[in-house]
C-alpha cells in the first residue's frame, strides 16, 4: 500500500517524483535508472512558479557522497509565527580561540540586530526570546571527549548514570539568570505566552519539498512517532507506577507469604531506582521473607525477541527486549580498572545473584574499542565468560553488555539487591508474564502464606515523567524505552477497569468488603472485593502486545492527521520493514508545535553542534549556521541516513525540517550524514 499525503503541493520548491501505487518502500535500482526521466516529469508538472532542483549546497553534498537525488526525500515547511515562536532560545556556541577576550556576549538591539558580529547565530527576534544561553565550543569537545574515552556506548552511558549533558548545565545557570531577572513579570507574561500559543496558528506552503510521498526507511527518527504520541494521549506528566503486594501476614519484620512486584512498563528502571523501589519494602517493615519474590510483567505480553535477530550482534545495549518489568534496560556495566601486574579490576552495575562475574581480566597492548573487541563476552548458563584479555590502553573504562533474557535478568538483580539491603528470603525470584491468581482458593496446609492478596499495595513506586523518559529517548537514542513507551500508548492510552489513583487515597473497608478510592471530589469508585479484595485486580493497566499497541498509534493518526500513517513493526525504529514518509513527519512536527506538551517534546532533542546524536554536526560542518539553532532526531542505519525535527531560521522564522536518505551503497550511513548538514545550514539560512 502506497502511503499517499493530502498536504499542500502548492510549494515555493518542489521536485517530487511520481512512483507506483504498489510501492511500500523505493526501489533503489529502478529509482537510479529512472531518477533523471522522473525529475524531468516532475518538473514538466509542477507549477510554473515551482523551481525544479535542490538547493545548490544539497546537490553538491550529494555528489561528494556520489548519491543522486532519487535517493533522498526532504520536506522543509514553516511553523508559527515569528514574534511568537515556540521553539527554545538558540544556544551561542563561541570558538574562545577566534574571539578577542575582551568580546562581550552577543545581544539583539531594540530592532533585533545583532551587537557582535564575532560571535555566531545571534537571536534575530530578542522580543519572544529568554535569555541567550552561551556555551564555549570547547567545553562541549571536552564533554565529548571525556565520555568516549571513558565508554564505548557514551549514549547508554548517559542514560543509565544519568549524565548530564553541556546544555542542562547551561540552561540552569540560565534559568536561575532568569528567576531573578523576571520575577516581578512572570504572572504578566506567562498569561499573554498563553493566549498568544493559543490564538496564532498560522499554515505555510513547503520552502521545500522533494519527493515527499516516498515511503522510506526511518531508523531512529521513527521515536519521534510514539514520544509525541504518548506525550499527547498520556501527559507530559504521566507516571508509571509499579506496585508491591503480598500474601500471607507481617509478623514483625518477617513476611509469611509471597511478596508480589507489579511491573507497570516502566521504561528507566535503573538499578539505582529498584533498590529504592526494594528499600521502600523494607522501609514498609518486610526485612525477611518466607516466601517468593514473583514478578508480575503481565502488562506486556508476547513482547519478548531474539536479540541477534536484527544485525547478530545480541550483546549490544540498543537490541534488548521491553519487558512489563525491565530493569535496567537488560544491561550490565562492566568497569575496568589497570593493576600493575598485568591484569585489570572488574567491577559489575548492577551485580547478578547466583552468577559467575570474573574479578579480573588479563590486558595486552592494543587500543581499547568495543565490549565485543576489548572483552568478547559470552553468557553462559551460570558465569560470564571473558574470552580475551583487555586491551591496556583501555585504563579505566565502562562498557555496557546486554543480557539475552529480560526476565531472568531482573529475577538475578532483584535477588542481589534484596541481599544487598541486609534482608533475607526463603525462596526464589519468579518472574512471570501472567498475573498472580488471587482467586485461587487457599490451602491450609500452607499455613500463614496461604492468606490472600493483601488488599492495597504495600508500596507504590512513581517512575520519573514522561518528559524525562521522552528525554532519554529521543536525545540518547534509546531503543529499548522507546519500545516500552510504544508499549505502554497501548496499555494506558485507552479507559481501563480502574482510574489509577494515588496509593495514599485509597482504604480498605472491612464491613462492606470494598476497596474505595477518594479524591477531592468523593469516591472515584466502590470496587466488591469477594473473597479477594485486592486492587492488585481493578488498578492495574489492560495488557497489551505490539498489535495492540501499533494499532492504538495507528487510531491516533488516523483521527488526528490527514497523511496516510506510516507503517511501524516497533516503536524504535530498530527496524528494515519500517517505513514513513518525508510529509508523515512533517506533518506530526507540524502538529506537535501548537500542542501543550510541545515544550516537552522539542526538549528532547539534540541541539545541532551542542548535544544529543547532532552534536558532531559541528564537526562536520563548523560554520553551519545551524549550530545551536536545530533540534533534531537523527537516524542511522546501513544504508539509512535521517533526520528530523526544527529550526529557527536567521529571519527568526520557525521550520519543520525532515531528509531521509535510503539507498544501496552499503555502509553509506556516515558518508551521507554531510548531505543533511548541508539541509540544516540552507534551512538555517532562511
């Protein structure tokens, strides 16, 4: 099925190539032969004011990256208003080496123009901006730096340690600028920001676009489908909340039954964040337990994968498995510290019960790259085995090596964080993808443990916002938590049994056998409890698998856009069967600028040249005038190259801009990254 658009062809440039209804992806082959016939019929069809060719910088860039024009589609369309954008402050990034020292900080005059010429991209509009935030270039190369001669993944790395980044550093000495500064205006302006994002809503004619039909591969630009959706359907502020429950009774510190975790889907459950989740029980009053440890991951179903099945290599972070309980994202830190005899100190984050980690690791002079180069690590059934010695000039380093089974995984890390905290238990850590039964009838020769579900949880577990989680995704790249967040538009993004409600408004009434939940408004429900009362039962969320949940995307774009949806097999992108247009995401972009979650949502993306999987754009192109003025999601695959997200142009104009290239060039990825550096500094431009 050909995924047609409705949008606009009315563009100011426009060179679009007509392809075959029974299209689901471009043939490569077929579009090298034909490319120039079709972008003459193109041409010969467009209105006449329409200028049939790529900007000269694109063209050129394609030709150094011996790619044609056929091989890539672009849509670049203006959003908003210009004294009323939506888009953060651009970010100054200063070469200290270019510039006298007595430069001062660049600021717009009354009229908007700019005071320095030394520095680069000055706002052009002060009036709708805050304050500029400056960064030096070469603080943002030592960041760089540092995290990849300390890691081989520098984007798990950050998501997991919670790294941060150049720009959160300088947006909060900003902010507290800005605190200060504009006390006394805060209620004035924060009500006209309001009305204004509420009334202005202004469509534009594309600046550009170039076979924007075209169903194309995605690889990870794909995240910016479900992080804004759920951001739309969920709330920014929507949390996932993973419940405790237990049977039997609490005598003293001591539980005579199971203690039951209730996986909620949540995408960051860093090791760190299980073990407050595991003090908190402890804090609750269980120290021991006579019982199991049963992990209810019931609200995904049929979710698991073959790790090696997308590009054989299984021990990479970026193939594991959602899980309705995952914990830290199936991976384990490995950190390596130098001896003096020959040998390296192994450390473990998180430590795995009842499994074989080596302390210590031969080393041999090589340079120091990958997990799978510098340590050749195999999972084995009960020991991790290191089939090499450590390259010396690894020093002390952090690699990251994904478990191959999710479940088994936090069963081990449960276990160990629960031994680690002092306390005890009898039994074993079961993680199941099928809820507890609570209906089943008790049997006395269970003696205390038999006792039924308790009727509230024992605790309840927030995770961070959605924002934050969004953050991590789409700046970091994080296919794992995109995965769970698709997941979880499925599981959430549609009315339940129960409203979820906080764990300290609900009581358990023993005279009518009900559990009630309250609000500032009474009673939300009055659940009959029977013989079970639990809110183990009525409070959890539907479970869901992807033909649920990619449905519910689906549904959502259907109402809600006019282009065709894209076609979506994950919510990652991880994917070669994947496919989404140039319109489908400038469409979605479009939409999101005048959404209430947008701030959220533009947030979590990488700043050209300053931060994110676009912080090489610099590099590549160091006088880009798109540098600290772009947010954007890249995608990278073999033979895919993309990218998509916002600009604010040199005018102060707002744009939408969206390239992706697929073609057969194997391993053409980081040649024709430049291609769409040459799109952001034209775009830039304007």
């Amino acid at each position: 099925m050909r995924h047609s658009s409705k949008h606009r062809r009315d563009a100011t440039i426009a060179t679009q190539t007509l392809t075959p209804h029974d299209h689901l992806r471009p043939c490569y082959s077929i579009g090298k032969r034909l490319s120039r016939l079709t972008l003459l019929v193109a041409a010969m069809s467009s209105p006449l004011y329409a200028q049939a060719v790529l900007p000269e910088a694109v063209q050129m860039a394609l030709s150094r990256a011996n790619l044609t024009e056929a091989d890539i589609s672009i849509m670049v369309t203006p959003v908003g208003d210009k004294n009323a954008s939506h888009l953060p402050s651009p970010i100054q990034v200063i070469d200290s080496g270019k510039v006298n020292n007595d430069l001062a900080p660049i600021k717009a005059d009354s009229n908007g123009q700019k005071t320095s010429q030394n520095a680069h991209n000055a706002i052009s509009n002060p009036s709708h901006q805050s304050t500029l935030i400056t960064i030096e270039k070469r603080t943002i190369e030592q960041h760089e730096q540092t995290i990849h001669a300390y890691t081989d993944d520098p984007y798990t790395y950050q998501s997991i340690e919670d790294i941060s980044t150049v720009l959160a550093d300088a947006e909060k000495s900003v902010a507290s600028q800005n605190d200060s500064v504009h006390a006394d205006s805060i209620h004035t302006d924060s009500e006209q920001s309001s009305t204004d994002k509420a009334k202005i809503k202004i469509s534009f004619s594309p600046l550009l676009n170039h076979q924007s039909d075209i169903p194309r591969t995605p690889a990870s630009t794909m995240k910016l489908v479900p992080s804004f959706i759920a951001l739309d359907t969920l709330g920014a502020d929507f949390v996932w909340y993973t419940r405790v429950y237990h049977t039997g009774i609490i005598i003293g510190d001591r539980l005579q039954g199971d203690l039951i975790i209730q996986g909620s889907g949540d995408p960051k459950m860093t090791h760190e964040r299980l073990e407050q989740l595991l003090y908190k029980v402890q804090a609750a009053g269980v120290r021991h337990i006579d019982g199991n440890i049963i992990i209810d991951s019931a609200v995904f179903k049929n979710i698991s994968k073959d790790p090696a099945a997308f590009d054989n290599a299984p021990l990479r972070p970026y193939n594991a498995s959602p899980d309705g309980f995952l914990v830290n994202f199936s991976t384990i830190g490995i950190k390596t510290y130098p001896l003096d005899n020959g040998q390296a100190r192994l450390t473990y984050e998180p430590m795995l019960a009842n499994y074989q980690l080596p302390s210590t690791i031969a080393t041999r002079t090589a340079s120091c790259g990958s997990a799978s180069y510098s340590l050749a690590p195999q999972w084995q059934s009960q020991q991790l085995s290191l089939n090499t010695s450590l390259p010396d000039s690894c020093r002390e380093h952090a690699f990251y090596v994904a478990y191959p089974d999710a479940k088994d995984f936090a069963a081990r890390v449960v276990a160990s964080k629960w031994k680690t905290l002092g306390n005890t238990l009898s039994g074993q850590v079961v993680s199941n993808e099928i809820p507890y039964d609570v209906t089943k009838t008790p049997t006395a020769a269970h003696g205390l443990t038999a006792i039924a579900m308790s009727p509230l949880p024992l605790v309840s577990y927030p995770s961070l916002t959605l924002t934050q989680q969004i953050y991590d995704i789409n700046h970091f790249s994080n296919n794992v938590m995109a995965e769970q967040v698709a997941l979880s538009i499925g599981a959430y993004g549609k009315p339940h049994i129960m409203p979820s409600v906080a764990p300290d408004d609900k009581t358990h009434d023993d005279k009518t056998n009900t559990v009630q939940a309250h609000s500032g408004e009474g009673a939300l429900y009055q659940q009959p409890t029977q013989k079970v009362a639990s809110l183990y039962q009525f409070g959890k969320p539907a479970t869901t698998d992807y033909p649920a949940a990619l449905q519910s995307i689906n549904q959502w774009w259907q109402t809600t856009l006019q282009t065709s949806p894209p076609y979506l097999t994950n919510g990652s992108g991880l994917c070669r069967d994947c496919t989404i247009t140039a319109a489908n995401l400038s469409e979605l972009l479009a939409y999101a600028y005048d959404r209430p979650s947008f701030d959220a949502y533009v947030n979590s993306l990488g700043v050209a040249g300053v931060s994110g999987t676009i912080t090489t754009h610099s590099e590549r192109l160091p006088e880009s005038a798109a540098i600290g003025r772009a947010w954007i999601k890249t995608g990278t695959l073999n033979n895919v190259t993309s990218m998509a997200g916002y600009v604010k142009g040199l005018s102060g104009q707002d744009y939408v801009v969206v390239g992706i290239i697929n073609t057969e060039e194997a391993l053409n990825a980081y040649t024709a990254r430049p291609v769409l550096d040459a799109l952001l500094d034209w775009t830039a431009k304007h």
